[in-house]
C-alpha cells in the first residue's frame, strides 16, 4: 500500500447480504475505484462479515483496502460505533452506502446514497421498525451529507419536495449494468419448463409478486394449455408469510409458478438469458436494477407504472401498468403469449448504463472532497 494515499470510509454492510441491488451498485463501483493508480485507500466497515461471494475481490485488493467488522445491531453500530471507528482509522472522508448516516454530524466530509424516501411516499411497503428509523434520520442524515448520490430523478424531486433547500447538494448517479462473467459448467439448476415469465425480488410487500401470481393464474385458468410458466427468484423478506410458505413448498409448482432461492451469479444469469420476458410488479423502487439486467438482454419488460420506472424503459417496446391491477398484468401476459418473438426491437442500447460511467462519477465526488493532494496513512 502506498503510503502517500488518501483514506476513504465505506458503509460497506450491502456486502454482507449477498447480492442485492444495493451491493451490486457498491461492488460495481468498488471494482473501478479500487485500484494500485487510485488516489484512495479504501476501509469497508460493517456490522456482520461480508459475504462469501465478495472474498476473491476482497483477498485480490488487500493491499488497496481493508475491511473492519464490529459486530452490532445495524443502528446501534451506525450511530455509535462507526464514528468512533472512523476516528480510530483516520479516515478523511466517508461513503454512506444505505441512505443514513450517523446522527452526529462527522468532522470529516460524508457522502450518502439515496435510493428512495419510502417512509415518506410508500410507509405501507416498510417494515415498522425499518420505517420508524428512516423517518426520524433520514432528514438528519440528508441535513448531515455533503453530497447525496441520488439513484434516480425521481429520488431527486423527492429529497427536493421534502426539502428545496437541499437542492444543491443533490447528484444523480444512475446505476449501471454489465453482462456478468460467469461459467454455466456445473451450475445445478432446478429443471424448469422451456418458455417461463421471469421475476426477481425479496419476498416482501414491496415487490408485490402477489399480484403477478395472481395475474398469472388466471390467464392460466382462462387458458390451461398456456405454454408459458412463471419463474420467480428471491429470498424471503418480511411480510408475506403466506406466500413465501407457498413459494418454498412448491406448492404452485403444479399450476406453473416455481420459486428459485438466492440464486448465485451463474443460476442468475441463466435464468435471464433463457427466459421469455422480465416482469416487475414493485409498488415503489429507488430504481429497479434487475430491469437493467433485463434489458441488457433483451428482454421485453413488464413492470409497474411508477416514475422512476418510466426513466428506464421504452414505452412503445415495454410495459407499463397499473401496479396492482390484476387485469392489466393478465392482459399484458396474455398478449406476450401470443407474440411470435418476443426480443427487443430495436434492440437495447446499454451504451448509456455502464457501471465505469458510475464509478467515474463517483470517483470525481471523491476527488472534490479530497482537497489534499496526498496524506500519509
């Protein structure tokens, strides 16, 4: 390590969880930043250890960075242990990944992820502990940042209504999507039927995946010749107890819905690329990572008619509906049935959502926070 760099501080806990849309933005980004010509050193801290399928990264970047576990409940080591840690590692600027920052205001420069304000716009979609704690430090923490890092505009005019005051310091970041390296040698996969509608997401109210079931069903019950499955891939969340029982029994297997647990890179990308089309029903997103993934390989998308939705999509090749309308989702899944080919056309440019295009935006926040040139670590 090179003693002539500067010392960043990450929130690094998405990377305890496997992959999630808030780690993949934090590993995609930790790719490009991490690297010998970097001005950085990076110190990821974290309340449980980080998830097996981060070590390669972690243990190919030792010199470049380090990670620090201090066990705890999340607000607990948020507020009280890591700004203590903070000031033990003498780190001189801070990345918060999960929205909030610790109460105190840090004597160091902070920067924060936004992804959305659900306690605001969707408390419905939250669990009671979840929603208590952002509503009372979200404003703080907004109040608190430097810069904030919005995923989305829709993130943006939502910080804007709550507070204009805030406007200056407000940045878009889009996340960014790329085709993963995997090999598919020896991936065990469930056997599914050839053609299937394909979902991703955390068994949560949130997602709504209810009602996509439901849509489902029925056009399966107007039509029970339907060739076309329903796949869905996730964990169990909170909040839908009756359904994620159902998913892990297998119990609508028989009607056509299978359920994929946590599958890793390799399962994930061959439940993309062989799938007929994407659907994602979400009541509320910060942004809706997986509907890049989707389009990134080609795949018509079916998804909730929601603003930030709208600044992903292409409204005359995709879909978009009202999010609990059964009807409509049955409608639309019925009228992609009947499709002879279902690929994109005009194909979709990804051009626009790379994830060094991310990082490079990052990495310039970093560097106009950074005002020395060098600090011996």
């Amino acid at each position: 390590m090179s003693s002539q760099k500067i010392k960043i501080g990450v929130d690094a806990r998405p990377l305890s969880y496997g992959i999630t849309g808030n780690s993949r933005y934090l590993f995609e980004a930790l790719k490009y930043l991490v690297r010998e010509d970097s001005r950085y050193y990076f110190t990821l801290f974290c309340n449980k250890p980080i998830d097996s399928i981060f070590q390669p990264f972690l243990q190919e970047n030792a010199g470049l960075l380090e990670v620090v576990c201090k066990r705890s409940i999340g607000f607990i080591w948020l507020h009280l242990f890591l700004p203590r840690l903070l000031r033990k590692h003498q780190i001189e600027l801070f990345w918060g990944t999960l929205q909030l920052l610790p109460f105190r205001k840090l004597s160091i420069p902070s920067i924060v992820n936004y992804h959305d304000l659900n306690f605001i716009s969707a408390p419905q979609t939250m669990a009671r502990l979840n929603y208590h704690q952002h509503k009372l430090f979200s404003p703080r923490s907004l109040q608190n940042a430097d810069r904030v890092l919005c995923l989305s505009e829709n993130t943006k005019n939502e910080i804007i209504n709550l507070q204009a005051d805030w406007q200056e310091k407000l940045e878009v970041i889009y996340p960014g999507v790329a085709l993963p390296e995997v090999n598919h040698k020896g991936t065990a996969m469930k056997e599914l039927p050839e053609l299937y509608f394909f979902t991703l997401g955390t068994l949560e109210p949130r997602k709504n995946i209810q009602t996509l079931i439901n849509a489902y069903l029925k056009l399966k019950k107007e039509k029970p010749n339907l060739s076309y499955s329903l796949v869905i891939a996730g964990r169990k969340g909170w909040g839908e107890g009756e359904l994620s029982e159902r998913l892990f029994s297998g119990d609508l297997e028989e009607q056509g819905v299978y359920f994929i647990e946590n599958p890793d890179e390799a399962y994930l990308d061959r439940l993309y690329v062989h799938a007929s089309a994407f659907c994602f029903p979400s009541l509320h997103e910060g942004f809706g990572l997986p509907i890049l993934e989707a389009l990134i390989r080609q795949k018509v998308c079916l998804v909730s008619d929601i603003p930030v939705f709208r600044e992903i999509v292409d409204s005359e090749i995709d879909f978009l509906l009202a999010a609990q309308d059964v009807g409509a989702w049955k409608n639309a899944l019925a009228k992609l049935a009947d499709m002879q080919n279902m690929q994109r056309k005009p194909a979709w440019d990804a051009s626009q959502w790379t994830w060094n295009t991310t990082a490079r935006k990052i990495e310039s926040i970093l560097d106009f926070y950074s005002k020395k040139e060098t600090h011996a670590v």
